[in-house]
C-alpha cells in the first residue's frame, strides 16, 4: 500500500494533496499495491466524498478530541501510530507549508529517511526512486530510500491529477489515543489576510512583482492583472516583501514558497538566485525588466524589456480580449 496524508482547509481537500494521492495511485498500480489516502482530525464526510472520485481503496480517518486543531506533534504521532499499523511501502505528503513541517517529525518517529520536495517518482526494479532539484535548482538529485517505508513530499503544481468519476471505496474512522502532554502546541486561530486569494503554491498562474514596483500601491496592478487570468495568484520577491509592499505569503524563493505554476509573470524582478530556486520549476516564464541584463532573463521562455507601467495594462486589455473570443 501507498499511504498519503490529506490536508483539508474549511472541510475541502486542498488540489496538492490530490495531486500527491494521483501519483500514488498510479505508482501504487504499477507495483500492484492498493492506494489509502488519511485524514486527520476534524475533516468533514464532504473530503472523504471528494477523495473517493479519484480511487483510494480506503480512506482513513483520525480522530482525538486533540486533534480538533492542527498540532505538528498530534498529527504526527497519529500517522506513526497508523503507518505502524498498516506498514504500507510509502507514504506521501504534499509539499505545502504543512506537509513540509509533518513530514520530517513522522519520519523521525519511525526511524526513516526522508524523500522533500520531489518532482519525479519511479518505480525501478520493484523501488520507488525519487528525483528533487538541488544548489538552488541548478541540478537534480535522483535517489532511492534504504529504510522502509518511504517518506516523501511532493511539489505542488508538478503531478498531474486524476480525471474524477464515482468510485466506491472503505472508510475507517480510528480513535486515535494520543499520551497526555504529546501535545505541546496547536492552531489557535487562523487569520486571514483581507481579501485573501488563492494560494500561490497551488496557482495555475502567478503574477510576481519586485523590486522594481516601487511600491506597494503599485501591487494593484498585479492583482488586476492576477483577475483576469484564471486560477491566477499574486507573487513577490522577497526584497518586495521585506520592505512590506506586500504580505509574507505572496513571497516566492528560497526563504518564501516554492512554486511550479503553468505560467509565471515576473515584473520587475530581477532573477536573485535565492528567487530563482523557488520558480524556476515554472513551466512557462515571462520576464518583464528595464534592465536587459537582468539574470531573470536568463530563466525566462519570453522577455520584455521595457517599462512594466506600460506593459502590465497593455497585457491586461490584450488578454480580456483574447479570454473573451
């Protein structure tokens, strides 16, 4: 069995762990394995109906009044507890900001090694063999897992998913006995930014800005732009976000996410590397600078040299006309 943690946000399966399940349930095929997918904590029968469209063979759910809000330590010592009943060959998370902080702490508890931040899984002579980009995306790293079971996050935005239809499956819901004190810490509220968006790990088009905005009235114009594209979010570097034009959460590179949209807009950016680890998974890149000798250039699919004032409402009419035929 390959096992994959779900995460929920207001009771729906976010698209990263439907992602991370797609490529279990294909890499559970090829190796004639079922695919199980976990909830944990107070996720809704809504999840486990949305989760069941794209074929696990169980679906299981976690339960302890501690687990009523997200806590690093509980949910980790509930997956452990599961994955040491179960013993599946796998387990996957999604590389989001939760995925990343569960995923060390479970293969801690079981004594394994950890596979983060993947773009590619094979199966090999009955192994599953991880890829993961390295030196700030400048190289790629292919590697198996001595210890069982493997643990591995997966990058948003790169792994396909499954098309859905109705499917049946078994759901089993487990009360989970967590020690007391194990504990130590949990969600207390969730704050959300004004007019809050999608979330950049999980665009389909990001629209970045930097530096060269020149201010945070000017990150309108992204978010105009941002509106008329669909599934689009808005980006920042982090020299934009350091100076507090715009909300941590936009950040994208090293020290913010990492992000692999269809397509990446980035205006008046001019390509540190510290950014260019975090998109330069994008598939499509478009660069928009005054500087000609910009290193964001270097990454990009398409160039503009030029005033981004003038580009970015230009852009915007030409692409309501052309969403509009």
């Amino acid at each position: 069995m390959i096992l994959t943690f779900i995460e929920t946000r207001d009771g729906k399966v976010k698209k990263s762990s439907l992602e991370a399940f797609s490529e279990a349930k294909r890499k559970a095929g090829e190796m004639g394995l079922p695919a199980a997918a976990v909830l944990v904590g107070p996720a809704g029968g809504e999840a486990a109906a949305d989760l069941f469209k794209y074929g696990p063979s169980t679906v299981f759910h976690l339960e302890a009044p501690a687990l009523a809000a997200y806590s690093a330590q509980g949910f980790a010592l509930a997956l452990a507890e599961l994955v040491r009943e179960t013993s599946p060959k796998a387990v996957f998370l999604p590389g989001t900001a939760m995925g990343r902080e569960l995923a060390p702490r479970l293969a801690a508890r079981l004594g394994v090694s950890l596979a983060s931040d993947c773009t590619k899984v094979e199966i090999r002579d009955g192994s599953l063999v991880f890829t993961r980009p390295i030196y700030a995306g400048k190289a790629f790293l292919t590697f198996t897992l001595k210890s069982a079971p493997a643990v591995a996050t997966l990058r948003p935005n790169v792994f396909s998913l499954l098309a859905p239809e109705p499917r049946a499956g078994e759901a089993v819901r487990k009360a989970v006995a967590l020690p007391d004190g194990a504990v130590k810490g949990q969600v207390a509220e969730i704050l959300r930014e004004k007019g809050e968006t999608l979330d950049v790990a999980e665009a389909d088009i990001i629209v970045s800005g930097g530096r060269g905005m020149k201010g945070p009235e000017n990150f309108a114009l992204l978010e105009e732009l941002a509106a008329v594209l669909p599934r689009a979010a808005v980006g920042a570097s982090r020299s934009a976000v350091d100076s507090n034009w715009i909300g941590h959460a936009h950040q994208v590179g090293q020290t913010g996410k990492t992000v692999s949209p269809t397509l990446y807009f980035a205006f008046g950016i001019s390509g540190a590397i510290q950014h260019l680890a975090g998109m330069s998974s994008s598939k499509v890149i478009v660069a928009v600078n005054k500087d000609s000798e910009a290193p964001i250039f270097k990454a990009a699919d398409y160039g503009i040299v030029g005033d981004l004032f003038a580009v970015i409402p230009a852009l915007k009419a030409e692409l309501k006309i052309a969403l509009a035929e």
